[in-house]
C-alpha cells in the first residue's frame, strides 16, 4: 500500500466513525491529533448527508419532527453512506432502512411515505419525453385496442399500499397543519407523473395500480385489464385509460 | 499544454462578477434576466437524466455564460478516478458547453463511498505526482485545460514536506492546469494554520489564476483555544476576505469572480448586492503594480 493510500484508509475510517482516534500524522500547528479539528470532517459529512436526506423525504422529515428525522437520518447514513457522488442518487435505501429502524416501528405507514418521496425524486430527474395526447384515444380502432401495448413515461411509477399513503403525502405536502387522518381508513396506491418539468402524484382508482403496473411490464391493453379486474370487479377501463393518458403517463402506443 | 479552443463556445467568461445558480433562482433569473457576468453550477446537480434541472439550466445559459465546478471527482484521491463519473462530467461539458471547467484539490471518495466533504492532502512529491496523473487524464477526456482550486482545510499532516503553494505550482507546472483561487479559503486556511494570507496571495502564481471564487465561512474555536474558520458557504463574504480580493484583484488583474453561498441560500437580490460589490472592485483602476515596486 503506498503512502497516500494508507493515510486516507485510516482518515476515511476516523472520519465515518465518531469513536476512533484521530489518525497518525493528523496534526494542527499547536498539537498532534487535534480532535476538534478532525472531528470538523466528520460533522461535514454527517451533517451534510442528513441534509440530503430532509430535502429529499420531506414529508418524512415533517411526520417525525426536525430532532428525530436527523437522529434517524444519522444511522442510515452510518449505514448506508452513499456510493456515488452524484447525491440525487442518494436515498433509495432510506424507506426499506424505516421497516427495521425499531425506534419507528410504530409508525407502520411511514416506510410508504419514504417510498413516494422516492419515486417523486426519481420522476423529477427521468429522462425527459412528450406524452401522447388525450385525442390519441380517439384513433384507437377498437377492433384492434386489446392488442396495444403501452410505452409509458420513465417518470412513470406506481406506490401501493395498505395505508392512507396518498393522503398523509399530499397533507403533509402543503405548507398549513395537516387535517385529521385516520391511519386506519384503508389503503392508496399512488401514481407519480412528470409530464413536463412539475411531478404529479395521482391517487389510483380501484384496480388502477394492476393495470398501470402490467401495463409497464409490456401486457397488452386486453390483458392488463383483465390483471385490474380480477383484482377489483369494479375497476373501470374507461376511466382509468382516460386518466391515464391525461396524467402524461403515456409516450407511445404500439400494436403488439 | 497548449489551449484547446472550442469554437462552439461563443460567449467566454468576462472578468466579472458571476454567481453560483440555485435552484430557488431559476425563474427569478428567467424572468428578471439580472445584469450578472456569468454563472456557475455543480456538475453533479446535472448529472440526471432530465427534468426540471436541465430544463432550467438549459434556458438560462441561451443567456449567459457558464462555468461548470465540480465537486466529486476526487482528484486527490489514490485510487483512480471513477471512469463513470469522468464520463458525466465530459458529458455535462459537450451538453453546456462552458466556458470553464474546475475542481477541487481534495479527495472524497474512498473504497467505495463517498464521504460528502473536501478532504485534504498531505503536501509531497508522492500525492502530487499522484494529482497529476488525476489531473492529466481529466484533461484528456475532457479535451480542455481544466482549473485547480487550492482547499480551505482544518488540518495539516505530519508528512506533508513542502508548502501549499510549492505543491501547487508544481501541480501548474506539470500538467499545463489554470488554478482557480478561492480567496475565503485562502482566509480560512491561513487563520486556521498560522500564516500569512497577504504574503499567501503575493507568492500565488498570479498568471495562471483562470478564476476566483468568494463565499462565506464561520467563526470557531480549535482544540486549543485559538481561532478556527470553517469554510460553509453559508453566509455574505467577510469584511476581511473583501480586503483580500482587492488584494488578489492588485495582484492579478481582473479575473472572473463567482459569489459562491451554497447553504441558507439567501434571495436572488441579496446574491446580487454581493455580485455588484465584487464588480466595483473589478472595475477599479488597476494599481496592480504599485504594490510591488
């Protein structure tokens, strides 16, 4: 190992980890091993990585409460430090990391909530693409409609969930005090959009969440339908093809 | 290394005020169209696929010229550079087309992780040689000459055996880079380690000064009591680090000049104020050799 090499081994390890000692040869010009000096990169990192983090699970942040969100955010960056420097890429892991973090289980709804503002992050930086327009429905023959396959927006994602997911995000999303929710009133599947630059979160009709998600996986319009209704009787193809195209979720149709 | 033109670039970086673009700006600056030189960004806020950030970017450099900073490449890192990364970067440059190009003498990436700071380098022949391989091969790939900014730091290491400037003049040297000067961390370095940042300045390799970057930093104490600045980004440039520039700007002649303010970040007119003030001083009459005779 040369030199430079084994100096930022051991300056990486002090720097993630708040009990080591500061490394051989860190010295100011009053002492050797400052510790305070040394711990000023440590806060750099940590502080700067929870920062990320509140920016980008907002409502997350807001739900837990300024201390408790960075205290929470600290240990997923303890573990979970980010592997690129590309920092919009940072996160993913935080809603799985919320399912274990004991000191949240009681909040069994917030892993989903970190999930949509995922997605949300993820739709914001998609790659950019026209969606067809609603008249596009109108020159579907439907002799022929079971057949098409859609291509949908890489801003495209659905969040299901056994809990009022839609609702906490989008009342917690506004800048006055949320109203009342009931945790206990059943669940939302949720679809994120990005047809121009602004991310919209929809909340899915009965069956729509089935029919977006076979649709993605390349199903043809006959059988994604099929999909929605065996999981809902009342899922209604009208409307949710409707919606669908309207929300800016489409690009393309194509004949299978 | 000779200058690579880029013929493509129609609008170089005046020697004046420019300022760091935040995204609480975009429409701002848009609709407002504010009387500033130049703008800068991060390479890393526009490495994604696409939306709002580049849609926003896209529309303001139609205006103004741009210069493009990174701040994750990790040129003083031993490991090699992320090819990946070096590839965004490129391709941050073909799709802006800026006018400059810099980074940090600093590492952040190690095995595998990024630890989201500007960590620093012992000063030898061993790291140096090490940035200029670095600093070769991003060069190379991305076609230009690109510019060195010298690091605010809090500490120092036991085998470092020559001085900052010596590292990076040698640096200069051997691999035809500009340097970029960030005159508050020459303040905040120079405080921290005991030495003279006016004769810091006076000894830098003024020809070579492609850029200066001015930013804010807070007031600490180090392990023994005495005084220690920590480089955030978070604030209106000091009073001391104005005096400085004017220095630098005696020393240097005019050069293009970013207000950087990363943290907190203020309203666009605050942003402004600043940008104007470090205009007044660029637009002085130069007295650049008076000093020194």
């Amino acid at each position: 190992m040369s030199r430079l090499s084994e100096t930022q081994t051991g300056f990486a390890h002090a720097v993630r980890n708040a009990d080591a000692a500061v490394p051989e040869g860190v010295v100011s010009h009053l002492r050797d091993k400052p510790r305070k000096r040394f711990g000023i990169y440590r806060n750099n990192v940590y502080v700067s990585l929870i920062n990320v983090l509140e920016g980008r699970f907002p409502v997350v942040a807001r739900l837990l409460g300024e201390e408790f969100f960075k205290a929470t955010a600290r240990v997923f960056v303890e573990h979970h430090p980010p592997a690129s420097p590309v920092l919009m890429r940072y996160g993913g892991a935080f809603p799985e990391f919320l399912e274990t973090f004991e000191p949240v289980s009681d909040l069994p709804w917030l892993p989903d909530v970190a999930r949509l503002e995922w997605a949300w992050n993820l739709a914001y930086h998609a790659a950019d693409r026209d969606p067809i327009s609603p008249e596009a429905l109108a020159t579907i023959d439907p002799a022929s409609a079971d057949s098409l396959v859609f291509e949908l927006h890489s801003a495209v994602q659905v969040v299901r969930s056994p809990y009022p997911v839609v609702t906490i995000w989008s009342e917690n999303s506004k800048d006055r005090e949320p109203g009342q929710i009931d945790a206990g009133a059943g669940g939302e599947d949720g679809l994120i959009v990005r047809p121009g630059i602004a991310v919209d979160v929809r909340h899915l009709p009965p069956g729509g969440a089935a029919f977006i998600t076979a649709l993605s996986e390349r199903k043809t319009l006959g059988s994604a339908a099929e999909r929605a209704l065996a999981e809902d009787e009342s899922f209604d193809l009208q409307a949710n093809l409707g919606g669908l195209i309207g929300s800016g979720a489409v690009v393309a149709l194509e004949t299978a | 290394m000779s200058r690579i033109e880029d013929t493509r670039v129609s609008s170089p970086i005046p020697a004046r005020a420019g300022v760091g673009l935040k995204p609480e700006h975009y429409s701002e600056i848009l609709e407002t169209r504010p009387a500033v030189g130049w703008f800068e960004v991060h390479a890393e806020n526009y490495m994604g696929a696409g939306g709002a950030p580049h849609h926003y970017l896209t529309a303001i450099r139609e205006h103004y010229p741009l210069s493009v900073h990174g701040v994750g490449l990790s040129i003083g890192a031993d490991a090699a550079l992320d090819l990946n990364h070096l590839a965004a970067l490129k391709q941050v440059c073909d799709r802006y087309e800026p006018s400059l190009v810099s980074e940090h003498l600093a590492w952040s990436t190690h095995d595998g992780v990024y630890l989201n700071d500007l960590l620093p380098v012992p000063y030898n022949a061993e790291t140096q040689a090490r940035v200029c391989e670095h600093i070769d091969q991003v060069q190379e790939t991305l076609g230009r000459p690109m510019l060195l900014e010298n690091p605010s730091t809090y500490v120092r290491f036991e085998g470092s055996d020559m001085s900052e400037l010596e590292f990076l003049r040698g640096i200069v040297e051997r691999t035809g880079c500009g340097l970029l000067l960030d005159v508050n961390n020459v303040h905040v370095s120079a405080t921290n380690h005991a030495y003279d940042a006016v004769a810091y300045i006076d000894a830098f390799p003024h020809e070579h000064v492609g850029e200066i970057h001015l930013g804010g930093h807070a007031d600490d104490e180090g392990d023994d009591g005495e005084p220690l600045l920590i480089d955030d980004h978070g604030s209106a440039v000091a009073d001391i680090v104005w005096g400085l520039y004017a220095h630098t700007i005696s020393c240097c002649g005019p050069v293009p000049t970013l207000i950087e303010w990363d943290n907190d970040v203020p309203e666009w007119r605050v942003l402004m104020e600043e940008a104007t003030q470090a205009d007044a001083v660029l637009s002085k009459p130069v007295l650049r050799h008076v000093a020194a005779e």
